[in-house]
C-alpha cells in the first residue's frame, strides 16, 4: 500500500519474542478500506491467539478534519464479543508516524513486557521495573528512560495487571475511549504497555487535490454548529445538561484538541492550584485532563462535588479503571464517599449499562451533538444511525466524538479523500459491505 | 557518451566515476561548461583516475565535513576513508589521492593531528596528494607563527579578516570572532556570497559562482600560491555582522580560493563552503578540482573486508536504524530547549546533534535495501557500539538537563561520539555501495 499509509503491519508474539512484519497488500485496503475493517480481519486471521489488534485509518494522522483515531481490536471481557475501542489524543497519529498502520499482538509473554515501536522498529523489553506501577508512574519512567517527553504510550495500571473486567487501554496519562475493558487483555498479556513514537511520512498520491479538499471541509466547519464551541463542558450543555457544564465550571483551566481535531474534546481542570493561573504552574501536576464525559456525570449523580469527582477521575487514571464503570457499580453499590469508592477499586464488579450494539465503544454519546443531523427522535433511527457514524469513523480515522458533531464530514467526503490520497476507487458499495460486517 | 541532456551536474561527474571505477579510459579537457570527456587525441586531453578520498573527521571538526560525504555520494566518489587524528598517525595518509578537511576550531585540529599529522601531510602533497581545506581546513596549513599552527605554514596566504581590534559586530556577536594568539579572526559575513572564477584551469573562464561563508578566511595569496577565485559581491541571502562598508573592504577583491603547490602535489585553500549541498555549481568546483588533480596512483587492495549477507546483514542494518531511531527521538525532543555549548572555540546548538544522526539516517534505507554489506572487520561491532553509546549519551545528557545539572562535558563527550560513529556508519555505507557497484 503505497499512499496514505505505512504499507506495514507488526505481527508481535509475546510469547516467542518475535516480531516480524507484513506488507499491507493493495488487495486488503481495496476489500476491507481499514481502520476496523483491517482490524477484523487480522483478528479473524489470528484468532486462534486470542490477539489485541491496534490499528489507524486512511486518515489517520492526514489533514483530513478529526483525523486522531486509532482503534484497538480484541474481545471484550465485559460482552465477550469482538470490540473496538478507540485511542485518540496524539497515539494513533504517533503509531502510524512510528512506522505502522496495524499491530497485531499475540500469545502471552512469560514475564512482564513493555513493547516499543519506533521508526518502523519494534523492540520488546521487560517491564518488571513497572509491574505494579500505576499508569502515571509508568509513562513518565518511560518517558525519562528513553528521554522523550513527546513518546505516546498506550498502557495499564494495577486494574489491568489484576485482571479487572473494567480495566481501561490508558493514553499516557489519561482515560481512553476503552469501555470495553480491554486493558484486561494486556494484563492477561503480561504487556504493560506500548510507547509510540517516529518521525516518519506517508505519501499523498494527489497531495494538491486533497489537501485542497481539507482545506475546503475546514471552512465549512468553521460555519458549522461546532465552531465557536470548545470543551466537554459545552458537550453536556449540547446534550441536555448544562449544569454539569456550570457545576465544573470554576475548576477549568483549558481545553485541548486530539490531533487536528477542529473541536476540543478534552478539557484540562486545576485542582491544586488556581485555575484562573497563566503562568507555568508551581507543581508539576495541579490537574487533570477530562477526557470522557460519563465517568464526571456518575460521579455528579451520586452526589460529589466537583472537585471531588475530578480528584476520583484522577485516581481512575492512575489505576488505570475505567471511570464510568466506577461511578455507575459505586451508585448501584450505594457508595457515596471519594475515599471508600477509590479502595474499592480492587474488588469492583458487577454488570455496567453500555448503549449500544457492544461494537463501538459507548464512550461516545450515542446521538448528535449540536447538529441534529436531520434524525428524527426516534430512538432506534438515532441508535442505527450511530452504528453507521461509528463504524465509517472507525474505519477512516476520524474521532468519533467529533464525527457526531460535525455532518459536514459525509461518507462520500471521507470516500472521495481516500480516492484523492490513494487513487483507489473505493465505492460506497464497498464501505457498506465493511460496515455491514463489522456490525456482524 | 557517458553524458545526456539531462543530467545534472551530480550524474555528470557521476558517471565519469562509475566509468573510471570499472576500469574505463577516460580523458577531459577544460571547458567553459567545466570538465569536458574528451578523445586522448585532443590536444591537452588529460587523463581521468579514480579517486581515493580520506575525509579528516577527528579533532576540532565541526559538521561540515558531513557535507563533502553528501558531495561524495551524490557524485559518485566512493572510494573515501574518514580519519581522525589517531588514524592520521597509524595509518597515514600514503594511500590517499585526496584529503579534505572542512570547518571547524583550527586549533583544535591542529593540535590534534600535532607534528606527526602535519609531518604526514607534508609528505603526502609532497609525493603528489591534493589537499583540499575549506574555512578551518583553509586556515590550517596558511602561514602563521602561532603555536600548533606553525607546525603546518604550507601556504603562502595571509589572512585578510585578522584584526588586533574587533571591530563592532552588528548582529550574532556570539558567532563573529574566534581568537587568534593576541589578534582575533572576525567575520565579517555570514550565508551567502558571490565568488567569480579567473580562469585558471581546472576553474575554466571567468565564472559567477555562489557559495556560504561560515567564518573562512578572505585571502592574500603570497609567492607561489595562486589565486583561483575572488570574493565579487555578496546577495540578498548575506548577513552582515559587521557594518557593510567594512565587509566589502575586507572581502571584495580578496582571494576566496589559493593554490599553492608543493613537491608533485597541491594545496587547495577555500574561503567559502564550496562543498556545501545547497550550491550544486560550487560542489562541480570540488569535484573537477578532484578529477583534474588526480594521478594513478597504487591502489593497495583493502585487507580484511567483511561481508555481511543476508539475516546477518538484515540484522546489522536493523541494529543500527534501531540506534538511530533512539538517538534522534531523543535529539529531536532537546532541539526545543534553550541550550548551547561551547566546546573549543565552536558553539554548538542541540540541533547540530541530528546533523550527525541524519546523515546517517537518510542512508540506512538504502543500506536496508542491500543484499551485502561490506565492511573492514572490526567496524560492523564497532558501528553497533557506538551506536548505543551515542543513545546512552544522549539520555544522560537529557537526564542532566532535566535535573539542572551542567552538561558541557557530556556535551563534549556526545560530539566526540557522533562524529567516530557516523565515520564508521560511511566508511561501511560507501564501501557497501563501492561493492554494489563492482
């Protein structure tokens, strides 16, 4: 695959230590586009493994609006079915610039492993060093061992050496997408972790066309429902709840974007220090990145202030767990206090609501936001239409979130930039075939 | 017939090489497009031979003479060796046909080749070897009384930018001078000047070339030594560290290239960075300066090669991108600090540090794309080791920098590195394309 890609997949046997790689055949892309549709299909091929798939779109780290996604493939403890999780922020980009465009890792290691792929080389090297270590603690050790505060890493914390069903695929510091528990299969493993990072490129075959067509999406974003609006606090005011918005309010400090993302769905709170602070702060963490909205609004429900819910997020971080599945088993476990939901960590189980088919991650509101979309409020049509938006943004690379904010970003835009950067004719005919056998 | 229309200068003199390093007759004549391959009929044809290059690569050297390797490579010359001082001393330079040696703390290279590197150069232009130095490689073998200098005066060329009072620099004051004994070399500009030829073969006709001044000398040629070319003018791209009117008396008019021979060879003294990738006509200089002064001389054949083939080579190759990737991970990360080391009388910049590792790095594709890998033995375990050496370093030197520690030393140490590992990374990368070619 020469345009748009890498044209290389990393096959990883944790258990022999071997690595070897796979030329990303025209043929594949041609049939199954990418994204999740490749990820499938290299789960399929290795199945008998119990493999993690990770995996980048098309668009993937392209000028293409929203082009931050990554997808991790596996089986999902938490619906024993086939998932895909999403990893944004700088990782998906930082593995296709690493070299690769998918990663298929198998078997499992016999000691605990730490697998890093740079510039199309992948090195796997204990991790017993790390073993036990929380997810914040991981990632600056590996940060300050390979001496790169720009290194992405895609890792567990205990939740996922213990084998948690809600133990989350962390991005650096912060909660993922993941509410699938695929952190689990990391664990189970023995891989800690993956640092991503490279400095390679990847060919547009009509570099002037699609650029052009970029550029063109982005103007009309920038008229579109989206534009002026920033935060996840404007994401619960978009989807009904504006006091979540307001009840965080006074702790936010900024907000930031996952690569090229033209929104910025994360929003950066103080709670060590005052965040109306300019100047570089006194302490080298006085907060904490919000990146998803169900775990704050569990937490508000159950009765913490907003503080107190930031501080527990914080801690779901670092113990890599996923948040909204602490807030939802806490309520049904009539748990109302910070300190004793955070001990509870450990032994936390039951069943969590997950919207949806169990596909896509629910990580992502499962509806439009700010634009309607032209749905009407029928449930089921909105819930159809969600598979739909989920799957062509796990297929091409675009940030789920901002793919339901954003009907600018069609099908065919997303089509016609693939014919651009590649000059493959891939028709609708064959992202329908992709989507339907994604959804099974 | 070795030409077409649409060669460029590169392929042109590249294809002269690859035909005088199968064994083929050429000769040439000057003309005013620059070396022409002419019939040996012609009155004046000269005979064409293939180089052998060393590089000098030890003390003193800053990175520019990364950009001779890059001339090299894009011109074919592939029978190169990089020395450093110690090699200098073991070696020697008798097999060479040609040494270059680039920019740099002059004294530094001085002193690090001392009396028996300069002793080894005299002999070697003595027995017919050119010598080709630019900006510090110029000043080296001038004239001079100043202790180590002195052990080289070769040159009879005075330098023109030397003041016993610094004149007032007008931007870059940390760039502009480097002391000289009790006087101080200026610079009076920086970038890009214009140079014009005087038609004195193998500078065929009165020619307008470009090329950047990186702190070499402005000339007075003395008895003996030649003037090839003079500093004309200066372009849009000049920066002036001095107030102009005293740039223009210092550099207009001056010499910007001297010859001067001695014994059956020559010295060749450039001002400017002739061999600098941006200016192709410049680089065609060099490389006709080469050809037209090379003489067949004995090729003793090299001992002890390894070749590498296969899963071995694979490896090897994959090693060293390893190392590389590791380096330029964490140089890339230290490019964004506000850091600068003076080691010698140069200033070095964290960016300086992917200087190195790139010129090594945009090869190993074409390394990764071999079946052989050619070696002298001991090289392939001593690329790998300094390969992980030079990753070692970097961290340590990011560790320093993190917890407030001073990191000139380890800076220190990190250059010295880098230059014995990309050395050892081209002498393997152009003997592997040396055998490709055969």
């Amino acid at each position: 695959m020469e345009y748009l890609s890498t044209g290389k997949i990393l096959i990883v046997d944790l258990e022999t230590r071997e690595v070897t790689e796979e030329e990303l055949a025209d043929d594949l892309v041609a049939g199954r586009i990418g994204g999740a549709g490749i990820t499938k299909h290299l789960y399929e091929q290795h199945e008998e493994r119990d493999p993690v798939v990770l995996g980048t779109g098309l668009l993937t780290g392209t000028l293409y609006p929203g082009s931050a996604l990554g997808v991790v493939t596996a089986k999902s403890p938490v619906t024993g079915n086939l998932s895909h999780s999403p990893f944004t922020l700088d990782a998906a980009v930082e593995l296709k610039y690493a070299g690769f465009d998918y990663v298929v890792i198998k078997g499992v290691s016999e000691k605990p492993a730490f697998l890093w792929i740079h510039d199309g080389i992948a090195d796997i090297s204990d991790a017993a060093d790390v073993w036990g270590k929380d997810v914040w603690e991981t990632t600056n050790a590996w940060r300050k061992t390979l001496g790169d505060d720009l290194i992405q890493t895609l890792l567990i914390g205990p939740a996922g050496e213990s084998g948690s069903d809600f133990a989350q695929i962390c991005v650096n510091y912060w909660a993922s997408g993941d509410r699938f528990g695929l952190g689990k299969r990391f664990g189970q493993k023995r891989l800690k972790g993956i640092g991503l990072r490279g400095m390679g490129l990847f060919e547009i075959a009509d570099a002037e066309g699609f650029v052009d067509r970029c550029l063109e999406l982005l103007t009309q974003l920038k008229s579109g429902a989206a534009s002026g609006k920033k935060g996840i606090g404007e994401i619960y005011a978009a989807l009904g709840m504006p006091e979540v918005r307001d009840w965080l309010n006074s702790l936010v400090h900024r907000h930031s974007a996952c690569f090229n993302t033209p929104f910025a769905t994360n929003t950066y709170v103080y709670l060590d220090e005052d965040p109306k602070r300019l100047t570089e702060p006194e302490t080298d963490d006085p907060g904490f990145k919000i990146t998803e909205l169900f775990g704050l609004l569990g937490l508000k429900k159950i009765g913490l202030s907003a503080e107190a819910a930031c501080r527990l997020l914080k801690a779901c971080a670092r113990y890599g767990i996923d948040g909204a599945a602490v807030a939802e088993l806490s309520e049904k476990a009539d748990l109302k206090e910070s300190g004793e939901i955070e001990r509870s960590f450990a032994s936390l189980t039951g069943s969590v609501t997950l919207p949806g088919k169990g596909i896509f991650s629910p990580w992502c509101p499962v509806g439009p936001i700010f634009s309607d979309f032209g749905l009407s409020r029928d449930a089921s049509e909105t819930e159809a239409w969600w598979e739909r938006r989920q799957a062509v943004a796990y297929i091409f690379g675009i940030h789920p979130l901002f793919a339901v904010m954003s009907p600018e970003l069609t099908e065919e835009s997303m089509l016609e930039a693939v014919r651009l950067g590649t000059e493959m004719e891939i028709g609708r005919e064959t992202l329908d075939g992709v989507i339907a056998d994604l959804a099974g | 017939l070795l030409y077409h229309g649409a060669m460029n200068h590169f392929e042109q003199v590249a294809a002269i090489n690859a035909a005088l390093a199968r064994g083929d007759t050429l000769f040439c004549l000057p003309g005013d497009a620059g070396l022409t391959p002419c019939s040996p009929r012609e009155k004046g044809a000269r005979p064409l031979f293939y180089p052998r290059i060393g590089i000098y690569a030890g003390s003193g050297t800053s990175h520019s003479w990364l950009w001779y390797a890059d001339l090299f490579d894009r011109m074919g010359f592939y029978d190169l060796a990089f020395f450093d001082e110690s090699a200098v001393e073991k070696r020697g330079l008798t097999d060479l046909d040609v040494l270059v040696v680039s920019g740099g703390d002059t004294f530094a290279v001085a002193e690090g080749l001392g009396p028996a590197g300069a002793s080894s150069l005299r002999v070697f232009v003595g027995r017919g070897g050119l010598y080709i130095g630019s900006c510090a490689g110029a000043y080296l073998p001038m004239s001079s009384s100043k202790n180590p200098l002195h052990l080289f005066n070769c040159v009879n060329v005075k330098v023109k930018n030397l003041s016993r009072v610094l004149p007032e620099a007008v931007r870059m004051s940390h760039k502009f001078y480097s002391a000289y004994g009790c006087d101080f070399i200026f610079h009076p500009v920086r970038e890009e000047v214009t140079v014009r030829t005087r038609g004195i073969p193998p500078f065929q006709g009165s020619k307008k070339l470009l090329a950047p001044l990186y702190g070499g000398p402005s000339m007075w040629a003395g008895e003996n030594a030649e003037v090839l070319a003079h500093y004309e003018g200066f372009t849009n791209k000049t920066v002036f560290l001095v107030d102009r009117s005293l740039a223009e008396e210092i550099l207009l008019g001056s010499a910007a290239v001297v010859r001067q021979g001695m014994g059956a060879g020559y010295f060749y003294l450039f001002g400017p960075h002739f061999e600098h990738p941006h200016f192709p006509e410049a680089n065609k200089r060099i490389a006709e300066t080469i050809l037209w002064h090379t003489g067949k001389g004995s090729r003793p054949s090299e001992k002890g090669l390894e070749i590498l083939e296969g899963k071995i080579s694979a490896g090897f190759v994959r090693d060293l991108k390893r190392e590389l990737s590791n380096s330029r991970i964490v140089a890339a990360g230290m490019e964004m600090m506000p850091l600068r080391w003076k080691i010698g009388d140069k200033l070095y910049e964290p960016e300086k540090i992917r200087v190195f590792l790139d010129a090594m790095w945009k090869r190993i594709e074409k390394l990764e794309k071999r079946d052989r890998i050619v070696a002298q033995g001991a090289q392939v375990s001593q690329a790998v080791r300094d390969g992980v050496a030079t990753t070692g370093i970097l961290r340590r030197i990011k560790g320093e920098i993190e917890e407030g520690h001073e990191t000139l030393s380890t800076a220190t140490e990190l250059f010295v590195h880098l230059r014995k590992f990309s050395s050892t990374f081209l002498e393997i990368y152009f003997k592997t394309l040396a055998e490709g070619r055969t």
